[in-house]
C-alpha cells in the first residue's frame, strides 16, 4: 500500500485535532464570567452595541425589523466591507468572471 494513502488519515485526524483544540480554546472566558470590553472598542447605535473582546466581536441590536438590520450595518460595516473584498479577491481568483459582470447579472435576474 502507498505510504501517502496510509498517512492521509492520520493527518486528517491530527489536523481535526488541532482545530478542535483551538476553537475550544481561542478566546474563551471562565465559564459564568461575562466577556470584558477591549478599551475603546465599544461602539454604539440605537439601542444596539458591539465590542470586542478576546479576539471575539460581540454585538446585540434589538428592536424592529428595520432597527435591527439597520444597527447591524452601522456597527459590522467594517467587517462586512472587508468579507465583500476578501470574497470579490475569492472569486477573482478562482473564477474566470469578473466582479462588475456578477453584479449586473444578479441586477437582471432580481430586477426583473
């Protein structure tokens, strides 16, 4: 039998280890304890707030629907702006279509 086919699942399990381990562990708070703000990372809208503490952003919006999504846009704009590049540089790369014919695609079709 092939060496690389019999270690293949051995470093499966080893890597599915590791990241077990680190999610268990990455940013964790002592069970019952609340998460601490990092200084100046608590930002507010609304009746909405976010902070970031251990690596971890917290958010909580409350109210309407439209309060809600609207918190939600104020207060992970950054991270969503910074999804959107990280996607549009994903498709990029691995697709021979470009951003401005995806978007007006998706303008065709939910326009209609």
């Amino acid at each position: 039998m092939n060496t690389r086919k019999m270690l293949r699942p051995l470093a499966v399990a080893l890597i599915i280890c590791a990241l077990a381990h680190c999610i268990a562990s990455c940013g964790s708070t002592p069970q019952g304890e609340a998460a601490k703000p990092v200084a100046g990372s608590m930002k507010t809208e609304g009746k909405g707030y976010r902070f970031e503490s251990n690596g971890w952003i917290y958010l909580h919006i409350e109210g309407g629907p439209y309060e809600r999504g609207f918190q939600h846009g104020k207060l992970m704009a950054r991270e969503m702006e910074n999804m959107r590049k990280a996607l549009t540089h994903d498709y990029f790369i691995n697709s021979d279509l470009r951003w401005p014919h995806i978007v007006e695609a998706a303008d065709q079709v939910l326009t209609r």
